[in-house]
C-alpha cells in the first residue's frame, strides 16, 4: 500500500484542516480550554514571546537531540503528551499515534481514559519508551489494577496527574457532550479501562441496589477526588512497582514536595490549559521550578508545545524533555498515522536548525544558550532577565 505524501503545514493550518475534518463538538474538545481559554492562548504566546539569540562560527555539523529519560533513551526530546479518547479523531486511536512516535523514536504516554488499551499500545511499538498516565482516584483498588496492567503490559513509568482536583467549566464544551461517554457521539471512543474486567468487577460491586448504573457513573463517583493529599501520593508511589512521574506541577515548592515523596520527576504542565482559566503560563513557571529541584530528578515540561522552537525555549529555561499535544491530534485528524509523524518529524527538524543556530551540539548544550523574553509579555517573576548567558 503506498504511503500518503503529508505536505508540510503550520500548526494553524493543521489545526484549520482539523477543524473542517471532524464534528464540530469534537474539534471544540480538544481546541478548547477552561473558561474563557485565557491559558490556552497564553501558553502559547509566552513561548512565542521568548527570543533565543544566535551564536556564530560554532561547529555544528554533527548534532546530537537524543536524550535519555525515565524509561530509557529517545531520538529526540519529545514524548506524545497523554489525550483521552484518540478514537474521535481516527479509528486507530493511541495504536496509530504511539507507533508514529516510535517510528522516530520518541515516547508515548497513554492516558487513562484512552480508546485503547496497554496491551494495544505495547503491541504497536514494543521498543518504545512507554509511559502510562492516571489519577488518584477515590477507589484503591482501581488505582492499583491501573498501574499493576501497565507494568504487566511492559509500560515504563506512571504519570501520575495531580492537578485537577475538580473539573472545570469549559464553555466550548457547554452541551456536555464530552463531559459523559453515555451518548453516541462519545460511545464509540469510549475507554479501553471501563471495558477491562477488573473494571467491570468494580462496577458490579459499586452496583449493589443500583443495577442500572453506568460506567460513567462510576467514574464520576471516585474522580475526580477533591480530598486527595500528599500522603495519597506518596502511598501510590509506595505501592508502585514502577516509577511514578507527577504531572501538573507549577510551584517551586510542590515541585519539592513531590521530589520528597518519591517522585521519579515532575512534569510543569497546566493541563494545556484544558482545567483552569487563570493558570500561570507552564513556561513561566518552568525556571523556578528547575531551580528549586536543583537536579533531584528531571523536569519535563507540557503546555503550549507547537513547534521545535518552542520546544528548544522550553530546554533552554532547564527542561530535560518536552510533551507535545494538540498538534499531534491535528496530524491524526487530519492524516491519520502520516499525519503524526509529520507533525513530530517537523518539530525535530525545527529543533534542530534551533540548535545549530544556537550553537548547541547537544540537547545539553541548549542550557548555555541565551534566551530572553519579550518584556512586554514577561510580567512573571523572571522579570524579562535574561535567563541563561554563555
């Protein structure tokens, strides 16, 4: 079969493609954002708003983007960030997407309430770094079958998401069509997890006097889990046969505490922008997060990746690796498996011509490159300094 030719698009004229691809309330939940979708925009436009200053009469005829992270080593320094229910999108779902990453050698994390399952992921791309994400939810024994499949299904690491104590007003999503897979729409990109047995098992026992009730409504009774604490955190890390990734970390401070607990590493994420309306950008919240964890662990980064260039921003401010979202559900819509790798193929090339420009050899050297931002846009506390000298 021969190979679809994917010409090579901005972001936006991806996402525009998407957009006229899919159903309306499909393309809204993945574009859209809390609220007002204030932290949406401004995730982006804080990485536009960086300026990286070039260094001349360097060789860089020989440069390296591979990196290693929890799990093992990649290509280059990017994962695909975890996205629920990939079926809206293509009818191979998280089996197309992580095979496409590992055709370039890069990482896939599956979210908890993927179309597909582990074993489906694992089959896909067997020598892939794999991590597998979830939430701590009110039922113990669901938190732990989650993390017992994935390590059985030969998953790398857990990422853990601590940031969504609750689940927020998303205006686009205003008809709740995403809010329940109880309805047709969703129904066909429902989660690999409420089909698993010990699921179901869950589900029968939860049942008790009400037999009619459904997968949905189970899960909207243990998540999400308002009361959940750092002792919770520091139990599921304790009881893990693998490493545990927190995702969702913002303050220098939690960024500590999750350290002390047993983290693996943070990911500095904001949800994309999908859970709260007011959130400081991720790329503003990046450096002091770096600099309180001093090297304990690695720090990833998530949260308004679109390009390479942002990817060598979000490096340079101290990152060790980076998370790329919505582009790659726009390469998916749009063409399918080609489409992803195209998506992240591109964002290679771009990092890399980022890093000759810089001077950088390595994914290592990007930390002594110089990056500033622009003043107008950089009222958090790096204070439009300039964040890194050679």
């Amino acid at each position: 079969m021969a190979t679809e030719t994917v010409p090579h698009n901005t972001i936006d004229a991806l996402a525009a493609a998407a957009q006229e691809k899919l159903p309306a309330e499909v393309f809204h939940y993945a574009a859209g954002g809390a609220g007002d979708e204030a932290t949406v925009l401004r995730n982006v436009q804080k990485l536009d708003a960086f300026r990286l200053i070039p260094r001349v009469m360097r060789d860089v005829s020989d440069i390296d983007t591979a990196v290693e992270v929890v799990g093992g080593s990649l290509a280059a320094p990017f994962l695909v960030a975890p996205m629920g229910m990939q079926r809206l999108y293509h009818r191979d779902a998280e089996v197309a997407t992580a095979r496409a990453a590992a055709e370039l050698g890069m990482g896939f994390c599956l979210s908890l309430f993927g179309s597909c399952s582990p074993e489906q992921v694992a089959g896909a791309a067997a020598s892939q770094v794999r991590w597998r994400q979830m939430y701590i939810t009110k039922d113990r024994r669901l938190n732990d079958e989650v993390v017992r499949q994935a390590e059985a299904a030969g998953f790398d690491a857990i990422v853990c998401t601590v940031d969504l104590p609750v689940m927020a007003e998303r205006y686009r999503d205003s008809d709740d069509t995403f809010r329940s897979f109880d309805n047709t729409v969703a129904e066909e990109a429902s989660p690999a997890l409420v089909r698993e047995p010990y699921f179901k098992e869950l589900l029968d026992l939860w049942r008790g006097g009400q037999p009619e009730a459904t997968p949905q409504q189970f899960i909207d009774h243990v998540f999400p889990h308002p009361g959940c604490g750092w002792g919770d955190l520091e139990d599921l890390i304790g009881r893990s046969p693998l490493p545990v990734i927190v995702k969702g970390v913002l303050h220098p401070d939690d960024a500590v505490r999750a350290v002390g607990v047993g983290a693996a590493a943070v990911v500095v994420s904001n949800h994309g922008g999908s859970q709260h309306d007011r959130s400081v950008a991720g790329i503003d919240a990046l450096p002091g997060v770096v600099e309180q964890v001093d090297g304990a662990v690695p720090v990833y980064f998530d949260s308004g990746v679109r390009s390479g260039t942002h990817a060598a921003v979000a490096l340079v401010c101290g990152a060790d690796a980076v998370l790329v979202g919505r582009p790659v559900l726009w390469g998916l819509a749009v063409h399918g498996p080609q489409g992803v790798r195209s998506v992240l193929d591109d964002m290679v090339d771009d990092l890399r011509n980022t890093m000759a420009f810089v001077g950088a050899k390595t994914v290592l050297d990007l930390r002594k490159a110089t990056a500033m931002p622009t003043p107008a846009l950089s009222e958090s506390a790096l204070g439009g300094q300039v964040l890194h000298t050679s």
